[in-house]
C-alpha cells in the first residue's frame, strides 16, 4: 500500500494554503493525497447519523470543507490522486491518527480556532509534537511557499549522524533540484582555557574545524546515497535556534530533527524546533528521530516519501 501526503483543512485560508502546498508535495514524491478535516457536529448534536433524515448543517459544513479542498488539490494538481474524509474527533487526534498510516503529514501554522496573537495554533504544535511520521508546518512568505529560493535549509544536530532528518532533506532537495544548505552551529565556550593545546591559533579555530567533522559525519551516508545533490556546507559560529529562524528567510523549507521529550504540551523538543515553528520565515519540516534498536524491539526500515 503506498502512503499518502495527508493535510489538515478546516476552511481556513492557511489551511488551504496548506493544501495547496500539501498537493505540490504529493506530487513531487509521486504520492497520493489525503485531505482530512475534523468535526465533532455528531457529539454536539447528541445524535446518531439517520441516513433517511436530512442532514444536519453542521455535518454538511464538514463535508464542504473536505469536498471543496479535495478539489482545490486536484484543481491545481490535475491527475493527482485525491481523496477527503470527515473524521468525528477534534483536530489534533484525526491528523494523529491519520499520521499512522502517512508518509508525511502537512498542516498550517494556524488555523480558524487560533487566538488572536498566538504565533503557532496549538493543533499544529500539538501533532508536530506526536506525530510518527515527519510534520510539515507550512509558513511563511510567497516566495517560501512557492518554493522561489532554490533551496532546502537543514539543521545538524548532535544526534543526526545518518539522521532521518538528514535522509528527508536530501529527498526534499532531490525532488525540488534545490541546493541543500547544512548548517551546524558552533559557540565558544564562555569559560575557555587559553593555555588548552587544542585552541592553539585564531580564536575559534578549532571550534569551528570541529564542527565542520561533525558535519560531514552526519552527512557522510546520505552524500554516498544521492551524489547528485547540490550540497553546502556552513558552519557558522552562533545558536543553533537564532541561526537556523534567520537563515530560514532566505529557503523553501527548513528540516529539523527531533527528540522527543514528552512532558508538558509545548515543550516536548528543544528550543530550536520550538523557535523554528514559531518563527521560521518558510515551512518547517519536523522529523522524528528514531529510537535506538534493541534486541526487542528492531528499528524499522524508514518509508521514503
């Protein structure tokens, strides 16, 4: 069975913005299109759907909504294969169960529900959280959306060694024939030893020299597997999360693995993932690290979209 490219609509302008960029995706990865919206009409009417009666407004609203963004999908990607379901559940569990069975799952940054001043609607923080499959948060200017830049903006981790995120970046790139942007950030420690072996020369120098090898370490596999990619690699000195939301300014999409650390809703990755849904001037792709194989449980072989 091949897995859907699955969007989140609720009548929104963002979340048909969403659509939009959900349908180019699909079709860039030769994937199918799944539009999902959520209604709970049923539980507050108190009823059990009669298919002789008219049906309710509100159930007819939901079908409207998933209707008509099927067809803006199909309108702008003719020949993709679309289909839409209404699920009776709030958002964030109909897009965390449809994330189940996805290669990918797109949602707005906002969407009719968000307060006013909120920079990130709690669903798509939510499900960017929990979700097992990568999340797509789409944001940012036209030029972003309309993918103007030529260019995939990845950020390297500690942790991204032949990362998912890594693999996904390189795929995003491959698709868009866009260049791929690697960055990992370096800082100096603010208690340094100037008498340390190692930082003999320019201030920085060895800082910097090692975060260009861990950089190609991370990169190493996956450069092997798609020789093709136009690739750069940068390592600029400063944070990772100031870095990563200003450089965003001038890509089509930020990647950015994550870990998740459960807890308290909102914080359940580092601050640079957080930063980046909240701030980042284009997409922002969230892919969950694996976790570590065990006699017990062997990791999996990851779906490419």
């Amino acid at each position: 069975m091949e897995l859907p490219v699955v969007v989140g609509v609720d009548g929104s302008d963002a979340s048909l913005t969403a659509v939009d960029w959900a349908a180019d995706e699909a079709v860039r990865h030769g994937r199918p299109l799944r539009v999902v919206h959520a209604s709970l009409w049923e539980r507050y009417e108190g009823v059990e759907p009669d298919p002789a009666a008219d049906r309710p407004a509100e159930q007819l609203l939901a079908e409207t909504i998933a209707a008509a963004a099927a067809e803006r999908a199909g309108q702008r990607a003719p020949g993709l294969a679309v289909t839409a379901d209404v699920a009776a559940t709030d958002a964030a569990t109909a897009l965390l169960d449809a994330a189940q069975e996805a290669v990918l799952l797109v949602v707005a940054d906002r969407g009719r529900g968000a307060v006013a001043g909120l920079l990130l609607g709690s669903v798509s923080l939510l499900v960017a959280a929990r979700a097992h499959c990568p999340v797509v948060v789409v944001r940012g200017d036209r030029q972003a959306l309309d993918g103007e830049h030529g260019r995939v903006l990845l950020g390297i981790g500690d942790h991204d060694v032949d990362s998912p995120a890594v693999r996904f970046a390189f795929r995003a790139a491959a698709v868009r024939d866009a260049e791929l942007d690697a960055v990992r950030t370096w800082r100096r420690p603010l208690h340094e030893p100037a008498d340390h072996p190692l930082l003999a020369g320019a201030p920085g120098t060895y800082h910097a020299q090692r975060a260009g090898e861990l950089l190609d370490e991370a990169l190493a596999a996956a450069v092997r597997d798609r020789p093709g990619v136009r690739l750069r690699r940068s390592t600029p000195e400063g944070t990772a999360r100031r870095t990563m939301t200003a450089w965003s300014a001038a890509a089509d999409l930020l990647v950015l693995g994550a870990r998740r650390r459960g807890g308290v809703f909102g914080r359940e990755f580092g601050g640079v993932v957080h930063r980046a849904l909240h701030h980042a001037v284009c997409p922002v792709a969230v892919v969950p690290q694996r976790r570590p194989a065990t006699a017990e449980a062997p990791e999996e072989p990851e779906e490419e979209p």
